[in-house]
C-alpha cells in the first residue's frame, strides 16, 4: 500500500524534475516530444527515489505547499543555469550577424520561440550536436539525480554567497560570448575599415552595393576555416552547463 510519505516524495521530485525539464537546454525547446520530456522525467524520478527515501511526510499543507514551491524554484534555477552556455553560443552568432548585417534578416523561430539570427541558429545547432556527441546530456541528467542527494526535500537555503556565485556565472556567459564572436566580429571589422579605405580613395566604387555580397561570402568562408576552432571551443565549454548548475546546488547546501 502507498504510504501518504510515498505521495509527497514522488510529488515533491515530480516538482524539481518538470522544472527542471521545463527550463533545461534541449529538453526545453518546443521541438522536443513531449512524450520524451515525461519518460526522462519519470526516469529521473525513479533513480532519484532511493536518495530521498528516508523523508518524513508533514500533514500541514501549508508546509508541503511551501516545500513544493522550492522545488519548482530550484528546477527552474538548474535548468537556466545550465542554459548560459547556450545563451552564451545565441548571443554570439548575434553579435556576428549585427556585424556581417544579417541582423536585419532576422525572423521568428518557433523551436527558440524568439527572433532568431542566423549565425545564432548555427552556432546553436553546433553546439547541440556537440552536446549529444560527447554524451554531455548524461552528465546533465546525472547532476539532476545528485542533486538530491546534496540538497534534500527539506533543505536548501540560498544566501550572499549563492547570489555572488549566479551573478560571477552571468559574467562568465558573457565572456565566453566575446569570445566565441572575437574572431568573426575582428575580421568583419577589418573588411568594413578596408571598404570605407576604398569608399574614400575611389568614390566612383558603390561601396554599399559591394559590402553585402562581400561580407556575407567572406563571413561563411572565415566560418568554415575556423570551424575546428569552434568545435574545441564548443568541447571545451560545453560541461560548464553541467558545472554552473552543480555549483549552484553546492551553493544551496
């Protein structure tokens, strides 16, 4: 027989596990089943079962509104950290796009559910293959299930500390933003400066007519040449989506 213990501790993983699915990179686009979403979820659940065992049931509502409300807030917390890296790689092919001038041709994407740019698109899917190919996916999945195991149903307290250590991590993604677009932002940069040279030296040149074609040719061209760059970049960053979530658990403590 199923105890009211057994209830609130499958409802109270239900919470954090959704949310979590509900926020995390991949599992939370539109385009992924939502029949796969519930198997991992209740997948999940069922690994996660034996760590959180010994938990106490409360018979005040109130009490378990409260603890599942928590949960909620830290599944929707993990799944968001661990998005910076992807946001990281978004923000990137935008800042490329406004560069090259692909920002005005921009459009809505309903996987994003947002304007997407185009060198963003790329990157992001790049990113994805990378993601699944060097099984970093497990990892995440993994984190969820420990993270029972570090922070209990009744647990978890955020202080200055946790704060300081989600604030360091927006910093991070927009480092690593700058640098995933360095070296395609720099050379447009350079190819724009030659262009307004030659717009000054020979005015008989229609330099607007020339610039587009151009930059878009040379933008896919650097892309290619770099794109060995960008995987290692990729492998090299991609765990980080495991590592701000873990750290923000350990935060929680």
């Amino acid at each position: 027989m199923i105890t009211m213990a057994e209830v609130q501790i499958i409802a109270l993983l239900l919470c954090r596990i959704m949310s979590f699915i509900a926020s995390a990179p991949i599992f939370s686009q539109k385009a992924f089943p939502n029949l796969a979403k519930i198997i991992i979820g209740f997948s999940l659940i069922m690994a996660a079962y034996p760590l959180v065992a010994k938990y106490q049931s409360t018979s005040n509502e109130l009490v378990f509104i409260l603890l599942a409300a928590k949960e909620i807030l830290v599944g929707l917390a993990m799944g968001y950290l661990s998005q910076l890296v992807f946001s990281a790689v978004t923000i990137a092919g935008q800042m490329i796009d406004f560069q090259v001038g692909f920002s005005i041709a921009q459009a809505y994407d309903s996987t994003f559910q947002m304007m997407s740019s185009q060198f963003g698109r790329v990157y992001y899917w790049l990113a994805t293959a990378v993601f699944f190919m060097l099984d970093f996916y497990q990892q995440l999945l993994i984190g969820v299930i420990r993270s029972f195991k570090i922070i209990s149903l009744t647990g978890g307290t955020a202080d200055g500390a946790t704060i300081e250590g989600v604030v360091r991590l927006f910093c991070q993604t927009m480092v690593m933003a700058l640098e995933l677009a360095a070296p395609m932002v720099v050379a447009m940069l350079v190819v724009n400066l030659m262009l307004g040279v030659i717009s000054r030296s020979i005015p008989q040149i229609n330099v607007l007519m020339l610039s587009l074609p151009l930059q878009t040719g040379l933008s896919f061209l650097l892309m290619l040449l770099i794109l060995p760059n960008i995987i290692s970049f990729f492998q090299a960053n991609l765990p980080n989506s495991v590592n701000n979530m873990m750290d923000f658990i350990r935060s929680l403590k």
